[in-house]
C-alpha cells in the first residue's frame, strides 16, 4: 500500500489528542512525509475481559496511522498483562494466572476491529508479547536489566509515594517498564503511540531502542478522557465506558457526563473533523444538552453501529427524557425488604454505605418518588431508580 504524504492529513493526526510527541513534532512529522512506511505500536495489557473507551481513543490514532499506509500493530500484553503495571498504583497490582490473561483478551481482536481494519491491502497485526517474553532465559534477562539503573526506575511518582507512606515496592514492579521497553526492541517498530500516563513506560522502550538498536523511536502520547475531578475514564476508576456495554448502557453513561467533557469527548472519541467540533467549542447558544445528545449518538456509532446508535438513544429519550420506567429491567427479590438490601443484592450499589449515601443525596426514588429514608421499604412490584440509568424492580 501506497503512504499518503498528504500535509493536510497528517497534521490532523499530529494535532487531534495529541499531548507530546518524542523527539519531537518536527521530528515524526519528517518521517510521515519521507514516503517510508512506518512500524508502530499501541499495547494492550488483558487485565479486564474488554476494552474500554480509553483504548478506542489509542485505536483510532492507530487507525489515523493506518489510513496513510503505515503498519500498526495491537499487541497484546498477555504476558506483561499477569504482573501489572504499576503506572499509578498506590499499591501493587493483584497478578493474574495466564489462564486469566487469555479468557481476558479473547473478544479484544474483535471489539479493536470497530476501529483497525485487521483484512485489506494493509491489515493491522495482531501480537502477543509472550511470543518473546516468554521464551527468555534468566542470563538473557540480567543482560536487559543491565540497560536500566535503580535511580532511574525509582523516579516515577507513585513509588516515591510508596516509599514516603512505608508501602511495599516489590521487585516485579521494577521489571514491568524493563519488559515493556524490551517489546519495541523485539518488534524493531519507529514508534509507539499511548495515553500520556504511559510517558514512563513507553519512553523506556525509546532508550533501549538507542541501546540495541542503535535506532529512534517516536513517542506520541494521546490525552486522557478525564472527568471533573480530573479522573481518568477508565476501569480502575469505577466510571469505564466499556466496549462491551449495549447501546442503552453506553448512550446513557455519555450523557451522565459534565459539559466540560462534551468538546475533549467529540476531540478524543469521534470522527467529526476538527472544524466541527472547533464550531462546537465556539458555539454559546446551543443547549450544552443537544451536543452531549450528538456526542452520545456519535460515540455508540463508532464502536457498536449506527442502528445500536440509534436505539440507544431512543431508549434514553424515553426513558429520561419523558420520565418513563423502561419495559424491560431487572427484577430482583431481595433477602429483606428494605430499599438499601435491594440497591446492593440488586448490585447497583456496591456496598450497603454507598446505597445510604445515594439515598441521603436525593438520588434514589421509589415509584418515581424520591426519598430521603434509608429504612424505606419497598414491597413486590415496586420500581426503585438510582440516578438516571439505573431501574430494578421488586419482585
């Protein structure tokens, strides 16, 4: 396949959610116009059983990437996906059973094939990085960390924090960016691309390039979808817009989302162009509402169909916008009759305090009725919502 070179496309991948580029912009913007066909990578650690909305912001740069004829690769960490990385981690991450990694992954090819074209003149490669972590000897393991200095490893953030708290820092922890890093190395790849909170890891892997390579690797970290508190969307933070969810599930969690989050999510999650959603940006008369209804159609389009898009945002328009209970929802029959036994055995609530805390908040409501009573009863037939998306009804 023919590498477009065209000015105009390739500042739009340069520029949209892009937070930093290694070397530098100038630096990957001459390589993209040389006309050689470029090897990348995004990895994917299996630590959950489907991908979230976080991973569809790196696929669709992968996919920006594609379309000008370069080679992606979706690798799969199933091998560095059983230690953890440690990016973030207050504490160390449980490890998982290869058997855990693997029963993971399985749907990853196929949710990814919303986005990458795996067929076609310039399929995506899929790869998994036990191919070459796996079949290491402990000798050719010494030699790779010897590329790696202990003052280096121990600059990241949260094992600084770690050490202040007297938390545990296990050794493991350390050989995850040395494992990372090596997959470049293994791949000889020109670039990686990732979320701007894997700056650490993916920058490893560029100096050991240089090491055993003798070669430059770029690195393009996008920007994190991120909520009001500043959270990244994302599974470790209890708010992940899955892949897997069904079109009512995914339209309805778009749209509990703040205003301030409707332009970085048409930027991050969409393919409007820029001078659409630069309109958006500029725009003070519409009701923020319209868009964040746009927003949630456009998302669901991308990863589950248009006709899932539309049916998604037929069932909230009915359900919230005209205030009726949906036709179908869970029905549950609790060990007692009380409206907090209900919210968690119903596992809307995660915990007993949590349900207390929606209900003392004013987000819980009884036949349409809000309550403020963390005794309220509730009896068979009964209809109990928390928030806008959550219905269960008493059996």
């Amino acid at each position: 396949m023919k590498v477009n070179t065209d000015s105009q496309k390739i500042n739009e991948l340069l520029d949209r959610g892009v937070e930093h580029v290694y070397p530098t912009r100038e630096f990957l913007e001459k390589e993209l116009k040389s006309g050689r066909q470029l090897k990348l990578y995004t990895g994917y650690d299996p630590t959950a059983a489907t991908l979230h909305i976080g991973h569809g912001i790196t696929l669709m740069k992968l996919r920006q990437f594609q379309e000008l004829g370069h080679k992606v690769i979706m690798l799969i960490g199933d091998f560095t996906g059983m230690i953890g990385d440690p990016t973030d981690k207050t504490a160390a991450r449980k490890k998982l059973t290869r058997d855990e990694v693997l029963a993971n992954c399985k749907n990853y090819q196929k949710q990814a094939s919303e986005i990458l074209d795996f067929g076609g003149a310039n399929p995506a490669e899929l790869k998994y990085n036990s191919e070459w972590l796996g079949k290491m000897n402990f000798t050719e393991v010494l030699e790779l960390t010897a590329h790696f200095t202990v003052d280096r490893l121990m600059e990241r953030d949260m094992f600084e924090r770690r050490k202040e708290e007297g938390k545990a820092i296990y050794l493991h922890e350390f050989l995850y960016p040395v494992m990372q890093a090596y997959d470049s190395v293994a791949m000889d790849v020109d670039g990686e691309v990732g979320g701007n909170d894997q700056t650490y890891n993916m920058l490893a892997g560029r100096d050991l390039m240089k090491d055993l390579r003798g070669k430059e690797k770029f690195v393009l970290t996008m920007k994190l979808l991120v909520d009001t508190a500043g959270k990244k969307m994302g599974k470790s933070e209890g708010n992940m817009v899955s892949l897997a969810d069904s079109p009512e599930e995914m339209f309805g969690k778009v749209m509990s989302w703040s205003d301030g989050m409707i332009v970085p999510g048409f930027e991050l999650c969409t393919r409007l162009t820029m001078v659409e959603i630069e309109k958006i940006k500029k725009d003070k008369k519409t009701n923020p509402r319209d868009y964040k209804v746009r927003l949630a159609f456009e998302i669901t389009k991308l990863f589950l169909g248009e006709a899932a898009a539309a049916a998604g945002q037929a069932y909230f328009e009915k359900t919230f916008s005209k205030k009726e209970s949906p036709e179908e929802m869970p029905k549950v029959k609790p060990s007692q009759y009380d409206v907090v036994t209900l919210l968690l055995e119903a596992k809307v609530c995660a915990s007993k305090s949590e349900a207390r805390r929606a209900i003392e908040q004013g987000g819980v409501k009884i036949n349409t009725t809000k309550i403020d009573d963390v005794k309220a009863e509730v009896k068979s037939g009964d209809i109990v919502q928390k928030g806008s998306r959550w219905f269960v009804q008493v059996k």
